[in-house]
C-alpha cells in the first residue's frame, strides 16, 4: 500500500507539471470521493495495527502534497492568464487615437433653435408649459367652449373629461397672462397632439411655436411688422408676407399668413404648387374675452397672437415633401442636416 500511495504522488507530479493540466479533473482522479487515494484509504482496515499508523500518515501527506500542488499549480495558471491578457490588451500610446463620432441636432430641434433666437433678438421671452393639460386652459380659455365646432379640428387625445394632451400650445400663453400683467412678449414652442392619421403632413404628435404680445396700443401692424421681420430673417431678405382673412375663436380679427416662395420669388414652382406663396402660420389679435377671462381689461390693453408648426417651417425650410422623414431616424436622412 506504501507503493501505491508513491505511484499516486508521482502521478500527480507528472500531471500537474503539464502547462495546460486540467486541474479539476486531477482533482476529482486522486481525491474524489471515487478518487485513487479514497480508493487506498477504504482498504487501510486490512492493515494491521503497527501498520496502520505509518500509511495513515503516508496518505496524509500525499493528499497534503496534491491540495498543495493543485493550489500552486492554480496559482500560476492564474497569473499567466493575466499575463497573456495583458499582452494581448496592451495599448501602443503612440498609434494615433479614433476621433470621436460627435451627435448634432435633429433638423427640428436645428430650426425651433434657430426660431427661438429670431424672437428672442425682438425681444421675446420663452415660455414653457404642461403637455397635459387641463380642458379649460386648452379650449374654454381661448373662447372654444364645450360643443363649439373648432374643437373638431383640434380633436385631440383625452386622460379623463377634463385632462388631455394639449392640442396647441396656447394654454401657456392663458396661464401666462394669467399670472404677469402686460406687458407681455413670449414665445411658447412645444409638443401638441391631435388625433390625426399619418401621412406626408399630418402626425398625431408635432411641435408648434406661438407668440403672445399685449400692451397698450398694440396694433395688427405690429403684427405683421413682427412676421414680417421673423420671415426676412428665417427665408431671406427678398421674402414677402400677406395676411388672408380667416377665423379663430381666439383672434379677432384673424388671418393665415403666407410667405412669398424663396425657391422662385413668386413666379411658381413645385415647392409652392405654382402658386407663388406658401402658408405657414396664423395669426390674429387676441379676442377679447380671452383678455377679459384672464383678468386684463380689453378696453386698456390689445395684443396679437400667432402659431405655426415647427415641422411646416423645417420642411419648406429644407425642401423636405414628407414629414415622416422627421421620425424614422434614419441617419442617411439626418446627416443631410
């Protein structure tokens, strides 16, 4: 038994002196309950009694040696483990470094900045407000009480009777007046919702920037000197504007505005559809009892108010016919920006 528990020790030996030993596999063959010096250990009660002492002692010291030699042989697996990963892994600090692929805005965020910064060399200050809004601010503030026909066309998405997705950005301009007496100059650019179906001009979520003006002796001059200047500014200094007669219940008097094309001058062409003027926005003087309901007398104070959609800008802006390009993230699309 004293030869086999040499045989095992040397076996070991030889197995772990192998770069690649397979250290559980050494492991479970000597030591496992199944394992050769287990195997030696069960037969130790046929020894007899002066013997048994002496092979008791032999085996310890061989199970000793192998845990030992497992350990160590562990170890330096280990380390030279780390040491081919640092190898493989080492940086030549000299080699020139991967510049960095730097974002940039979205067409739309580009054209509402560049919107924001005309008003704000006006004069306008930039106001922000809830997405979720209450009905009264979105509708019964603005002169469109319950059951008026506008709200049809502002048919939007609704949380319970009376909280829903703004369908304008109109509610910050009430809340606005609301709390700051005149006068007041801001600009209000936003999301909006309305239940309408996609296609190349409609999205059930867009964004819009309206202004608010009222002071004493605002006029509808100011108004179309303000858009006037917002459009030479935004399209180019040969760019027109005229005022078409038109209807909200917010406004009185109200209007659409159109701008001369940019691309012909007017003459016609694809972007205009021949017509020589594109719409952009409307436009109007606050109506009177949307002063009167947020606590300003309409007899003392007058003032204008005009809304346009950001998405509409950018796409005569950059000659884009199809909004949807706007939300596929399609980076071929976007890096034309």
């Amino acid at each position: 038994m004293k030869e086999k528990l040499e045989q095992i020790r040397e076996a070991a030996r030889t197995q772990l002196a192998e770069a690649q030993a397979d250290l559980e596999a050494i492991r479970i063959r000597y030591l496992g309950k199944k394992g050769e010096l287990t195997g030696v250990l069960r037969g130790m009660g046929q020894l007899s009694a002066e013997e048994r002492p002496k092979i008791g002692q032999l085996a310890n010291e061989v199970r000793e040696y192998i845990e030992n030699a497992i350990a160590e042989k562990a170890e330096a697996q280990r380390k030279d483990a780390l040491e081919n990963k640092l190898k493989n892994e080492r940086l030549d600090v000299t080699m020139p470094g991967k510049a960095p692929e730097i974002g940039k805005r979205h067409p739309l965020a580009q054209i509402q900045k560049e919107m924001e910064d005309i008003f704000v060399g006006m004069g306008f200050g930039i106001v922000e407000g809830p997405e979720v809004e209450y009905d009264y601010y979105n509708f019964q503030a603005l002169n469109i009480p319950e059951n008026h026909p506008a709200r049809d066309t502002q048919d939007t998405f609704y949380i319970t009777d009376n909280i829903l997705l703004r369908s304008q950005t109109s509610p910050v301009q009430v809340r606005t007046m609301e709390k700051q007496k005149p006068p007041i100059r801001i600009i209000s650019p936003g999301r909006v919702y309305r239940s309408d179906a996609v296609d190349a001009t409609h999205s059930p979520l867009f964004h819009q920037l309206e202004g608010l003006v009222v002071d004493k002796g605002i006029t509808m001059g100011d108004l179309k000197g303000t858009l006037e200047t917002f459009a030479k500014t935004m399209f180019g200094d040969q760019t027109q504007i005229r005022f078409r007669p038109h209807h909200f219940p917010f406004t009185e008097p109200s209007a659409e505005v159109d701008v001369s094309c940019f691309v012909c001058g007017g003459k016609g062409c694809k972007l205009c559809k021949g017509e020589g003027w594109i719409e952009i926005l409307g436009a109007g003087m606050v109506h009177p009892n949307v002063l009167r309901g947020c606590g300003i007398d309409p007899e003392e104070y007058s003032g204008f108010a005009f809304g346009m959609g950001i998405e509409r800008v950018t796409m005569i802006k950059y000659g884009i016919d199809d909004m949807r390009y706007l939300y596929e993230n399609d980076i071929r699309f976007l890096n034309e920006f």
